[in-house]
C-alpha cells in the first residue's frame, strides 16, 4: 500500500495544519505469459533438485520407500501442484492381456503425483501377468506414464493330471483353458514344458513328417515318443534324436514306410530300425496320463 497527500484549499484558507490523508492500494502488474511458465518450470526445477533428485531416485526398485520416509508425503503433492501429476498412460505391445487386468495391475491412476509412481514395483507387478514375458515402465515428465509389454507366444498344449494348459517356449503355463489353441502340438509328461521347444525345432527339419505328430510324450526325463495321425507310435533315442527323425523321413520318402501295416517304429539304435507290425506284438499299454486325445476348441 501507499500513503498519499489530497490537500483540501478550503480547509488550507482557514489555517488547518493537517492535511487529509487517503489510503490507496498500488495496482498489481498483470504478468506476461511467458513469465508465468518461466517462474511455474522454474518452481518445478527447483522442487525437483530440492528433493534430491526424486525424478531419478524413485526409478529404483525399493527407493521410493526411501524417498518418501526422507520428504514425506507433503513433497510429493507438491510436486503434483506444479503439475508433476500423472495424466495419461500410454501402454505398448498388449494383444493377449485384457486392458482392464495391465490397468488393475498398473495401481496408477490420473491426477497422482508422478514422482510417487514407482516405476519399479509397477514393473515387478506387471510382471505376474501369465502373459507377460517382460515389461518396461517409464516417467516422461512432465505427465506421462509409459509402459511396453512383451507377451509370451503360446508354443504347445501341456497335458498333465488329466487337464490341458497353454504353455510358451520356455515352459511357462500362460492359460490353463485350451481357448483358440488347440490346434497346437500336444506334449506330455512332467518335464515336457521345458523340452518341448527343443522337440519341435527338430520336427521341424522334416516339415512333411512334422505335419503328422499328434502329440509327443516325454519318457523318463530322457527322451519322446511320438504319436502319429494313424496311431503309429515312434520312439525316439535319446542320444542324437535329429539323425534318427532324418532317417525316418528318408524311409517314408522311399518307401513309404507309414503307408504300411505298421504299428510301431523303434529307433533308438543307430544301426538298426525295429518295426512292429499287425496285431502280433501290439505296442505295451500306457498309463492313462498319455492317453493324448486333443481337447475340443471353445
């Protein structure tokens, strides 16, 4: 405020010695635009080294903890008031996960401080999803929340205790209902998810033979039977699996080996093919674990 003098003549002719005095306010400068968002990102600067590098320190796994018991709560809304608050959430690379369980996971929410969003346990979290391999999560300040998923790629059809679940190349069960998948290959057997990528690269050196697999059963943690479209059963070595499904392929090429009446085909000796033949020595029962019957699509 400011004083100033309003002199009155009439009151100065009749000898007064004192003069009226009226209070004014001073009128405030309207700022300019770009001194406001000069002094609002300044603000934020400051906050933001004042907090010790929060932006940096809270991408850490565990240092919001830390964080917020050093500035506590207060700091963080404040850093929201400057406009530091999350406003958007962008995510990449979601097919297969439903939106509402990446945003149920992600526990952030607009208008929070995003200096309070801890970037590593939302990663850590997204990562329980069965579908999700891997995910990053990143701060883009001032607003922005981002995160890239990496789904898994279902592989094979697990059967074990009488159920099917879907699993990924490196064995993971990532649904335990068969859905769209059941054209997949069927393997079975208790270490059969971790073996089972292996298996198909190397039926896959024999695409025309490959297309006939039903299922493949692992046995004794060592090696797989192979079941075929007309119910022959192939038993693979263990040793050198590759050379043996390569000379099978030669032997249906030539001579049409699985056209005949053929029951089973061993070829677990390198230099020797056994094959049963009719109904004279009918291959031993399984236990019903492997029976592999393929599951009706839903």
């Amino acid at each position: 405020m400011t004083l100033r003098a309003d002199p009155d003549p009439e009151r100065a002719k009749r000898g007064g010695s004192k003069l009226p005095v009226r209070v004014t306010r001073a009128r405030r400068r309207a700022w300019a635009p770009w001194l406001k968002r000069t002094l609002r990102w300044g603000g934020i600067g400051a906050v933001v080294l004042a907090l010790g590098g929060a932006g940096y320190a809270v991408t850490r796994p565990g240092a919001l903890a830390g964080f917020m018991a050093a500035t506590g709560h207060g700091s963080l809304a404040a850093t929201g008031a400057l406009g530091l608050k999350v406003r958007q959430i962008l995510v990449e690379g979601r097919s297969r996960v439903p939106a509402p369980t990446v945003m149920a996971t992600l526990g952030v929410h607009r208008g929070m401080p995003i200096l309070g969003v801890g970037v590593g346990d939302v990663r850590q979290r997204l990562e329980t999803i069965p579908w999700v391999e891997s995910a990053l999560v990143e701060r883009r300040l001032p607003d922005t929340i981002f995160v890239r998923l990496t789904e898994r790629q279902p592989l094979a059809l697990w059967q074990h205790n009488g159920r099917f679940s879907v699993i990924d190349a490196k064995g993971a069960v990532v649904q335990d209902e068969v859905g769209e998948f059941a054209h997949l290959p069927i393997v079975v057997g208790d270490d059969a998810p971790v073996h089972a990528e292996a298996l198909l690269l190397l039926l896959a050196t024999e695409p025309d033979l490959q297309k006939r697999v039903t299922a493949a059963v692992r046995v004794g943690d060592r090696r797989w039977n192979l079941k075929l479209d007309n119910g022959i059963d192939v038993r693979l070595p263990e040793e050198d699996a590759a050379s043996a499904w390569s000379r099978l392929a030669t032997l249906e090429r030539d001579n049409k080996l699985l056209s005949r009446d053929v029951v089973a085909i061993d070829l677990r000796l390198p230099d020797r093919l056994i094959v049963r033949v009719g109904a004279d020595t009918a291959p031993a029962p399984v236990p019903q674990e492997r029976t592999t019957r393929r599951p009706a699509a839903r």
